[in-house]
C-alpha cells in the first residue's frame, strides 16, 4: 500500500534540498503553491506527469520518490577470478 504521507514528506525533503520553495516547485510544474503544500501534507498525491517531472528535477527514480528506495537498483559483486598458473 502506497503512504501518502511518506510521499509527501519526501517531496518535501526533496524540495527544500534542492533549495527551492513551494512557489518554484509549482511554478517548475505549473500548479498552485497550494497544491504543492496539499502535497507535502499528505493530503492528495500528485499525477504521474508530475511526479516524472520531480523525479527528474530531483535526480531521482521515481521508485525513491514513491516507494522511498530504489528498488531496481542491484548490488554488483566484483569477484577476482583465481589467477592461472602457468
């Protein structure tokens, strides 16, 4: 189950890390200051067209945005394969 409020409130982490307060963030995604702060307060979620646009205003997926973590992401393993012997 999807939380709002998590979204939200990381909507608005990443917002302020970006420096930009509500009116920028509406104005970069053309809706109201209010919608942004209904937004962050858990009171709605935006469209998907908007929360592509964070992500990639924000630099990241939209599985972080979401979901809090990336869930695509793998972790590589290096190994060294054992040298060979001459």
């Amino acid at each position: 189950m999807i939380d709002i409020q998590a979204i939200g409130q990381r909507i608005k982490s990443y917002r302020e890390n970006a420096k930009l307060t509500q009116d920028n963030l509406a104005q970069k995604l053309n809706v109201s200051r209010q919608s942004v702060s209904k937004w962050e307060k858990g009171g709605s979620l935006p469209d998907i067209d908007r929360l592509v646009t964070m992500s990639e205003l924000f630099d990241i997926s939209l599985d972080k945005l979401i979901l809090g973590k990336d869930k695509n992401v793998q972790k590589v393993v290096l190994e060294k394969s054992p040298s060979t012997q001459s």
